[in-house]
C-alpha cells in the first residue's frame, strides 16, 4: 500500500509534492529532473499571451532558506510553449497542471488556443499581478471556465485581504484553490555599492521560502475553512514537517519551489522518505487522516500573564545538555544556571515562550505552577 498516495481535483499522483509555477518548472529539462527526484506532480512555470521580460540579476538569496526574486512568469511565447514543451512535459507520466496568468483577457485567448489541447491535467491560474478586486478575480476564473473543461485551481495572492469573501465569490466557478504566491514587495541592497540586488527598475521583488511558511499555512487553514474543494498549500515547504503542517492546516497536496532552486531535485525524495518515516511512527496509514486536522482550531482555554492558572516553563533535566541557548534569549534574564542546574526565576519570566521553543533538545515546557 502506498501511504504517500495523493487524490486531488480528480487524478492521483504517488505522493503530495508537486512543483510549484517557478524556475524549476520552466520547460520540459527541468521537469524531468524534478520527476526523476521525486516529485508527484507538475506545475508548470505560468505562462501568459506576452513573454515576459525578465530583469537581471532577478533571484538573491536573502536569508538562509529564503529567495528575493523578480522573477515573473514564462520567458516563452505561449503558442511554443504549448505546442512543444507541453506534449513532452505531458509524457513524463505525472500529472501536470498548467499555470496561466493573467487578465480575463489573456484567460480568454489562452483558453481559445487550449481548447482542443489534452496535454494537462488542470489549469491554475495566478492573481499575483492584477487588480485584487473581487469582481476583476471571478472575472479571470470564468474567462478561463469558458474554454476548459479541466479543473481550474485559483491561486490565492497573500495581498488578499478578505480571504472568506474572495473565496465565497469563486466557489461557484472553481474546482479548488492554491495558497500562496510570493510576498511583497521586498527591498535590499548593497551598503557598500548602493545597489538593489534585484535588477528591477525601483530594486523591489518578492519573498519566497521559509520565511513565507507561517503567512502560507494562515491562508490555506482560511481557505479550507471556508470550502469543501482541495486546496494545495504553497510557500516555505522544506521538510516533512512542513508538509505534515499543510495538510493539517486542510491543504490536499503541496508545491514545491524556493527549496528546490536551493537544494536541486533531490529534495523530493528526501521529504517524501522522511514523511513516510513520520507516518509509519505515528501509526498513519494514509495522507487523507492528516488532512484538515487544524483548520478551524480554536483555544478552548486562553492564559494570561499574571492571571491564573499561572504557566512557566519548567525544566525537563534528563533532556538537558546545558547548551545556555534559553538563558540567551530570555529578554528578561529570567534563566540562569548554577553548576550543572538550570534555574528559572518564575517572579522575573514573563512565560513569553521563547525559551520552549528554541530549546534543541526539549528540555523546557510550559506547565501550569503555584507561585
């Protein structure tokens, strides 16, 4: 049986990572070596009835595990695109679901030109560089729908502010969603040379990877919230954990990009084999027992500071190795240690929680204490 097994808008990949539109899907070469390390699905790098005119330099590794890019869609025209690369993209033996930007114009022509094309699986469709307004979105979605019969996924911007009412508008028109694109507009540069590191004409991009983890899960729990369809979750995915995150958060499957320019294609094997690892240990048998398992989460009890019952971490000493890195980022110098003893002086901690969570070997946890 294949645990990793993953059903989405009507077709079935081997396991939940596909490739997100971006620099790893840009044409058939890459595909493949995607396909070969892992992946269970495309998506195809968008393409638009304009090539796109890429500014250099145009991705930046920003943080560890994060990207600046300005990067935008498909340098290739839409009608080479289509008539080569998709026919051999088509027989890599996955599914493959084509990214289309971006106007209901554009939808509409690209729609017409597809129309009789059985290469794809799915159409997703980006918002990324149009008009958030709500009528202008499910105007793109039916210009699409009118020519494609396939599933068409609406890929959420994390500009969109009312997450509930842009989903209530295109229910009736989509087959699903996805959620997100990158973030921005960012900004950096050189303080030595006074030069952005984007070669964009003001230097600004957008945000991708691991830091977009947290903005990504909010959007897909909204999102999944607030429909019954299959949602993929996008944005930040680096391990299992993050994939496991997703799909509790009520995501279906996940794509993949910033991690893979980094890493290569390798990393889908990776992911998939230590998910697999994850579940056998947790005793799941399938990818659907996750799914969905924190969208609506509420706190039934909130605590708070110097009301009771009182939370302060408490020290766990078997796990601890005495690395200090709590004592370090404890704001309010409320950890010490005295010999080989951690010492917590609860009057001083405000039990912010940082100290839990940056702990590498679990040797803090919040716990409720008589004072």
């Amino acid at each position: 049986m294949n645990k990793l097994l993953t059903k989405i808008f009507g077709f079935s990949s081997a396991n939940p990572l596909y490739t997100a539109a971006g620099p790893t899907a840009a044409n058939y070469e890459l595909l493949k070596k995607a396909v070969e390390g892992g992946v269970g699905g495309i998506v195809t790098k968008t393409i638009s009835v304009k090539p796109a005119r890429v500014p250099i330099p145009n991705i930046y590794s920003t943080s560890p595990g994060s990207l600046i890019n300005t990067e935008l869609w498909s340098e290739y025209s839409y009608k080479q695109f289509i008539d080569e690369e998709l026919p051999k993209i088509k027989s890599l033996g996955v599914p493959v679901i084509l990214s289309l930007g971006y106007t209901p114009d554009d939808m509409t022509k690209l729609g017409e030109y597809l129309r009789n094309n059985y290469d794809f699986d799915a159409v997703e469709f980006s918002i990324h560089y149009v008009s958030k307004d709500i009528t202008n979105i499910t105007d793109i979605a039916a210009s699409i729908k009118q020519n494609i019969t396939v599933p068409v996924i609406a890929k959420f911007s994390p500009s969109i502010s009312d997450i509930p009412g842009l989903v209530k508008a295109l229910d009736p028109i989509v087959d699903g969603f996805a959620g997100i694109n990158s973030v921005g507009p960012t900004f950096d540069f050189d303080i030595e040379t006074l030069k952005p590191y984007m070669g964009s004409t003001d230097g600004r991009g957008w945000l991708s990877g691991r830091a977009i983890l947290p903005i990504g899960l909010h959007f897909v729990s909204s999102i999944a919230a607030n429909t019954s369809k299959p949602v993929f979750g996008v944005g930040g995915v680096r391990t299992a954990e993050d994939v496991i995150k997703y799909l509790m958060a009520g995501a279906s499957a996940v794509q993949i990009c910033s991690h893979a320019i980094i890493n290569g294609p390798k990393v889908y094997e990776k992911i998939n084999t230590n998910l697999l690892k994850w579940m056998d240990k947790k005793g799941y048998d399938s990818l659907d027992e996750l799914i969905g398992l924190m969208k609506n989460f509420r706190r039934e009890e909130l605590n708070y500071l110097a009301e009771a019952p009182i939370l302060k971490p408490i020290w766990i000493s078997d796990n601890c190795n005495l690395c200090k890195s709590c004592a370090t980022v404890c704001t309010h110098e409320a950890i010490t240690f005295d010999s080989k003893k951690l010492i917590i002086d609860y009057n001083t901690c405000v039990s912010c929680g940082l100290c839990t969570t940056t702990c590498p070997h679990d040797a803090l946890e919040f716990s409720t204490i008589t004072i």
